[in-house]
C-alpha cells in the first residue's frame, strides 16, 4: 500500500503539471483517435483498434501509432510483414499482418511518430494512437477509454495493490468509455448502472462491447477447426486476464489445459519444449491441438522453423468485438460523426 501511495501521488503531479499547462501535450491538424485504458492491460486494445481499422479504412486512408511494449529496439521504426514481435512487438505485427495496406509504425515518443508516419504517407487521414491514454505528450481529437466488465477501473486501485496506472480521476479526460468483454446478455438496466458507475462526466458517451470468437485456423495452413466437445486442447497464453478466454474454450471443447504465462512473454525454445511436453501429455486417443491467440502466435513464430520441424497442430483463436444494446452500430456512428465534425 506505501508503494501504491508513493506512485499514485508521482502519477497525480506529473498529470497536475499538464493540467496548469507547465507540461504542454501536442494537437494535430488531422484527427487523432486514441484508444487506451486506465490499467495494465486485459480490456481488449488490439481488438478494439482493428474494430476501428475494419470501420474505417474503406472510407479514409488510415495508419496506425504504437508503442510497441517490450520490443528489443528503439526509436521510430515503421513496421513490415516480415518483422519479428521482438523488434516491433506482438500487436502491432499482428495489425500490419492482418491489414497490410495500413502504415503501422512503433515509437516511444507518440509525438514524434505520428508526423513521421504522416509525412511517409501523405494520404493518411486518421492516426489510431494505440495504449495512448498515458501519454500526455499527445493531445488526441477523440479518447477512449477501456474498462473490463468484470473489473471496472472504478473498482479497482493503484499498482502494486490494484492494476490502475493512474487514479480512476484520470477517466474524466476520455470522450467515450467502452465497457468490455460483456457477458453475451447484459440486461438494460445494468448497462444504465453500470453507464452512471463509469462515467465522469455527462457529456461522456459509454458503450457495452463483448468477444466473439471465429473458428481456429492453423498457424502453417490454410485449414480451419471448429470447436467441439470431442477435442482437447493445450491452451497456450501469456496474455493479461484470461479467465474470458478459458471460460469460453472450457465451454467449447473436451479436456482444456492452459499453460499461461506472463502477458507479452518472450517465448523461447525451452518455452516451445514445454508446450510439446505438455501436449504430449493430452489423450493420445482423442483428437487434440494447441490453441493460442493471435497475439502470442506472432511472438510464438519467432521459433517458426523449430515449431515446424515439431510438427504441432497450433491453432490461432481468432477474435474481435461486437457491441451490445439496442443499437449495435451506435459506436460505429458515433466515430464517423466525430470524423465528419472534425475541425482542424
């Protein structure tokens, strides 16, 4: 609790200096949307971004600002198809392989990167500032914030006692809050509860969004695999706040055992004999694979051609999100119109 006290009070002068303005952020003539949270991760960033990439790249050329956490470079660096996770890290890979006509580009320095990243493509019109609630040296067109259904900032505390980076105050400067990873039925009178709970301020819009997970495809391959009650599965993570993950595959397969690890854990080759061990210990009399998200498979890759001489049938769990409430594309709109205010 000292601990906790002592960083919250750090974090409270350091957001204090850029309220009575001694610390300045920078604005951008174009629109700047960032997507961020209040904790250490677990609401659902990536795919909340490549929501905003699907909605709004067929209308407005679009790139994509990371910090790219736990990347062994440093310094600005515009991400390719080929890289590897350890040096541009695990989401943003996975955005520019999943979208590779959208300029995704890693930096420490926010506002450094995003006029780099603009004057490299010119036709950019939107920047999507990914895990940039933190960084007060960016002032975003539009800010949104992420709180988890099961563990709302609001109940929550500072680290190390709790996973808030900042103090649940520092909600009052998002635009819109998403509450995410909703169980598939939210009535409508917990959305107003829950509404009234995370909402600082009223002009702020708050939205209910939930996973939804498509059919596993194969790591090497084209093939896909439906779940099902007579497979078992090794589910392999080291991603923050599984417990929406394994509750969804416990409910969809036979015999489920996860291996987990630290969120972004570097996976080395040692990592990849425990995950052959481990399978080898699954039913050989019964149809069995691993399973892992789209995250951990870029940093899994990294040991491609160890994984391939293995032989193991890895399968990548997609998933993105779908909104709740009676106007399912309400967010959606609520983005465009920003868009089409947009004042430079």
């Amino acid at each position: 609790m000292p601990f906790a006290i002592l960083y919250g009070l750090g974090v409270a002068i350091r957001n204090g200096l850029y309220s009575i303005g001694l610390l300045r952020g920078v604005s951008f003539s174009i629109p700047v949307i960032s997507v961020g949270n209040l904790t250490v991760g677990g609401t659902g960033k990536t795919p909340h971004i490549e929501y905003l990439i699907r909605t709004l790249h067929q209308y407005l050329p679009i790139a994509v600002v990371s910090r790219g956490y736990k990347r062994k470079t440093t310094g600005y660096l515009e991400v390719s198809t080929q890289h590897d996770a350890s040096h541009v890290g695990d989401e943003p890979l996975q955005f520019k392989r999943k979208y590779p006509h959208v300029p995704v580009a890693v930096a420490e320095n926010r506002s450094f990167a995003i006029p780099q990243v603009i004057r490299s493509h010119p036709h950019t019109k939107v920047v999507l500032l990914d895990d940039g609630y933190q960084h007060l040296e960016v002032i975003p067109g539009l800010n949104i914030l992420l709180t988890e259904y099961n563990r709302l900032y609001t109940k929550d505390f500072m680290l190390p006692v709790g996973r808030l980076r900042e103090w649940p105050g520092g909600a009052s400067r998002a635009d819109m809050i998403v509450v995410t990873k909703c169980p598939p039925s939210v009535a409508k009178e917990d959305m107003e509860r829950l509404a009234t709970e995370v909402r600082r301020k009223k002009s702020q819009q708050v939205f209910f969004s939930e996973y939804h997970y498509g059919h596993p495809y194969k790591m090497y391959g084209s093939e896909r695999l439906p779940l099902h009650k007579e497979l078992d599965v090794l589910l392999v993570v080291a991603i923050a706040g599984t417990e929406y993950l394994l509750e969804y595959v416990d409910d969809q397969c036979g015999d489920v055992r996860m291996l987990e690890y630290n969120d972004h854990h570097p996976f080395s080759s040692f990592d990849i004999g425990d995950i052959e061990r481990r399978f080898k210990q699954l039913s050989p009399d019964r149809e069995r694979i691993v399973l892992t998200t789209e995250k951990d498979a870029m940093r899994l890759d990294g040991h491609r051609t160890l994984l391939q001489k293995l032989a193991l049938p890895i399968y990548i769990l997609p998933v993105a999100v779908r909104f709740l409430g009676d106007h399912p594309e309400a967010f959606a709109d609520a983005i465009k119109e920003w868009l089409l205010n947009f004042k430079r």
